[in-house]
C-alpha cells in the first residue's frame, strides 16, 4: 500500500510539472517577472528585482549591458595607482537615467545602482515634493585615494572611494533650473526634507551602505552610497 501511495504521489508531482510547464509556455511571464530574464532597469520594481540586480553586477558585461540606453557612459581602461587605489571596471559616467552630471569617473556597479535609485527613487520622489522632475544630480566624486574620514581625523583604513565603490551627492537640479541642496534641508516638514528622507530611504534599497546627516557631521551636506557594505542606513 505505501508503494502504491508513493507512486501515485510521484505521478501527482509528475503532473503538476507538466502541467506547469505547459502553463508557462502558454502563458509566458513579463520579463520583469521572469527569473531568466536579465535587469532591465525601467521595469516595474518586482520581488525580483534585487536579485537581477545582484545578478548583473556579478558580471562587468552584463552591469554594462543593464546601463545600455539608461545611462551615458564611456568605458575606460581600469586605473590602479596602488594596491588599495584603483577603478576597475572604470568608466565615465555624465548622465544616469534622465538626470545629468558633471562627468564622474567610477565603477559599473555604482552607475548601475545610481540609475537605479535616480529612475525608481528621485524622479518619483521629486514630481510628488515639487511637481516636476530633476534635470541633474551634483556630486563630491567617486574615486578618491584617501583613508575613511572619521571625525576626529582620517581613520586607519582605506576609503570605499579609494575603490569608486561609492559616490557622494549633494544636491539635485530639478527640470525648472532649482538646485536643491541637501545641506538645510533635512529637518523639518518642508517639501525639501520630505523629498531627501525619500531619497535617503530609497537609496537603502539600491545601495548596500547609504550615510547621510543623521550618521554625523561629516554628511551634513551629502549622501555617501557605497556598493559594498552589509546594509547600513543612516
């Protein structure tokens, strides 16, 4: 009895498989739903995001391929000043999503992340504060050869910028011309501050380490987001 029990089981599974497949081929899944699928960066934000995320910058072609008609990039051959001191994969980065800048040399990964927060996070967040969308981002760099910066001097181990594993920005240009600048204007219910504590929290999502004001004087001015690190957001 339980051999014929298990193999009715086996055939149920079996089915369901089959039927599963079939279903599949009759009924194919948006992209943006599909596991198989590489990162397309306009997509809906799915429960698979991250993971295609994740899954392209594991590799530098497919982190290119995700910044292909996203971004505007020029790839460059890899630097290394140092053992500690370099960018690779390198590339010049002046416009992420419909947001310009002032061209920044930096990594795959932190393009492919920036243009994901710029799509997903600060155009949202900036037609809900202001009623238009942002033209520009400005930024302090993303490759530095320097320590951490600790604030009672530079601290005893490199800085994730002496790797262009994270870029610091400051403030936004919206589409009317208006520059806003982090600096005065975190505190309070302006419609600034509710537009950067959206842009810090969203930033979380596409940034393994994100430090702003609430972290310490440092970053009174400017959000730091790094690639690598084990999730910290403040």
């Amino acid at each position: 009895m339980a051999r014929l029990w298990r193999g009715g089981t086996a055939l149920v599974w079996a089915g369901l498989v089959l039927w599963g497949g079939w279903w599949l081929l009759s009924h194919p899944l948006p992209d943006h739903w599909n596991p198989l699928t590489p990162l397309d960066v306009a997509a809906p934000v799915t429960p698979l995001t991250g993971l295609k995320l994740r899954a392209a910058l594991r590799s530098t072609e497919a982190c290119f391929a995700a910044l292909d008609g996203q971004a505007r990039l020029t790839r460059m051959a890899p630097l290394r000043e140092s053992a500690t001191c370099f960018i690779d994969p390198r590339l010049r980065l002046d416009r992420a999503g419909r947001a310009d800048l002032v061209p920044v040399e930096t990594t795959c990964a932190i393009a492919l992340r920036l243009t994901m927060w710029e799509h997903h996070v600060l155009q949202p967040a900036a037609e809900t504060a202001f009623g238009q969308g942002i033209a520009a981002l400005h930024h302090q760099s993303s490759y530095n050869c320097r320590p951490i910066r600790m604030t009672g001097g530079a601290g005893t181990r490199m800085s994730s910028h002496a790797t262009a594993e994270a870029i610091d920005i400051r403030g936004v240009v919206l589409a009317d011309g208006q520059r806003v600048d982090l600096l005065g204007n975190w505190g309070g219910s302006t419609p600034e501050a509710e537009f950067y504590r959206a842009a810090r929290d969203g930033a979380c999502r596409w940034f393994s380490t994100v430090l702003g004001p609430e972290f310490n004087r440092l970053h009174a001015d400017h959000f730091h987001l790094q690639s690598t690190g084990w999730g910290t957001c403040r």
